[in-house]
C-alpha cells in the first residue's frame, strides 16, 4: 500500500508528540533550569569604648596635690590613658564642675595653666578670666566678654582674657591597645605677694560676692560651707561624639 507523503510527515510529527510526552510522564516536570545557590549567615557583636587612666592616685589614679605653691612657679600634674576597648575612640579632658571651674576662672592674672597633650600646648593662658559665668556652658571666643582689668568688657581673646573651657580634647581616633598622656600645669599668679595668702589652701568653692565691696565681680570663696580642688574627668567617646551628647552612656553635664 502506498502512503502520501503528507500523511507520512503528519505521522512522524504525532510519533514525537506522543514521545516527548512519554518523557515528560517519566520525569514529571514539563521543563527545567539551571540554578546554583550558596548559603551565608549576618553575624555581629557589640563593640566597646575603654579607657584606662594612671599616673595620680585615688580609684582612677587622676589625684593630684599641688603643694607649697609658691606665685609664679608652676607645679605639674602628668596623665596617662590607653584604650582598652576594642573600637577607635576620641579622648577628652573634662572639668565636669561648673562652680570650681569658675572659682579657677576668676582668678584673671592671678593664675596661670597649661595644658599639654602628647607633647603639643593645646590650653594657655595667664589671664584666667571668664566674665563671672558660673556654669558649664562652653566658652565661646566670638560671643562671651570678661573684664580687662579695668571694668571695661572686652572678647576673650588668647592674648587677653582666656579663661579654662570645660572641654579640651587630647586624642582624635585613638586605636585600640594605644594611649597617650595630658600634662595639666598651674602656676598662682607672680604678683601674688600677700602674706594673707601664705599657707591658706587653694583650688576653694563655691564662690560668692565678697561682703566687704559691691563689685559683684569681687568674689572670694564662701567659707561657710567650702569645697576644694578641681574635679576633671579623663573621657573616652566613640569617634566624633562630643562628651556631653546625651545618647552617651554615661554623658557628662
């Protein structure tokens, strides 16, 4: 018998037809793609901000005395700190108490600081003026005036009236297991010549207007209930983080 050679094509298409999809029965699946896949896990742990402080005495061997001063001679206190966290961290120098920050501050040219960081002054001043302000807010050369000795108000001004500010910082970006050192230097002031001032004890707060004059800016130390010294902090922050940000763990005022 003779076929067409159409129906023999026709044929041959239904034989496939009828093949893939005995193929298709078999593998279950009527198509497939290639694929690879890998597998990862996220994974952390917290980080720390550490200092270690030395070189005084005291919890934190950050107590220092300076005794017998004498006007004009200056008497140095020196510092260390490391980071023993596992972060970089800034490192600031911080008199956290505004009344005896200020009771320093009013000495004008009675008193005189340094303050040394590895090596480089970052505070001088034999002026330590700062316009009778009683408070921790920071000292701003553009805006804040103190008297120039005369009752006349003028800015603050390194060569002029440039009182202690309550942040100075010493160390930027500190790795860990490195440290360094402050050197904190105070001298009374040369031409402090009386003999009313032999022996009394220094570094006195809070002060208060002296009874004897109206000039509020005359103050001496209120002696009923005296404080002494200057408290100051070592404080280490996470890069660029000022001491005083209140997210701090422990911020200071």
């Amino acid at each position: 018998m003779q076929f067409s050679r159409k129906w023999r094509l026709t044929a041959f298409a239904g034989a496939l037809a009828g093949s893939a999809a005995l193929v298709a029965a078999a593998s279950g699946a009527t198509g497939a793609y290639f694929n690879d896949t890998h597998s990862g896990t996220v994974t952390g742990n917290i980080g720390s901000i550490k200092v270690l402080t030395s070189g005084g005495n005291g919890t934190d061997h950050l107590d220092f005395n300076f005794a017998n001063m004498l006007p004009g001679v200056y008497q140095t206190a020196t510092v260390g700190y490391t980071n023993t966290g596992v972060n970089n961290e800034d490192v600031y120098l911080v008199f956290n108490n505004a009344q005896a920050l200020h009771a320093v501050n009013n000495l004008g040219s009675y008193g005189e600081a340094k303050i040394v960081s590895n090596g480089t002054e970052v505070f001088s001043s034999a002026n330590l003026a700062d316009g009778e302000q009683a408070n921790l807010s920071p000292i701003d050369p553009t805006s804040s005036h103190c008297s120039n000795g005369t009752g006349a108000l003028v800015p603050l001004s390194p060569t002029g009236c440039w009182p202690i500010p309550n942040v100075i910082k010493l160390a930027s970006n500190l790795a860990p297991g490195y440290g360094g050192n402050m050197q904190f230097s105070f001298a009374l002031g040369a031409k402090l010549k009386s003999e009313g001032a032999e022996l009394a004890q220094f570094f006195c707060y809070p002060l208060i207007q002296n009874p004897s004059d109206s000039n509020p800016t005359d103050q001496v130390c209120n002696t009923s209930n005296p404080s002494y010294g200057l408290p100051y902090q070592i404080v280490a922050t996470q890069p660029g983080i000022a001491p005083n940000d209140p997210n701090n763990t422990t911020p200071t005022p």
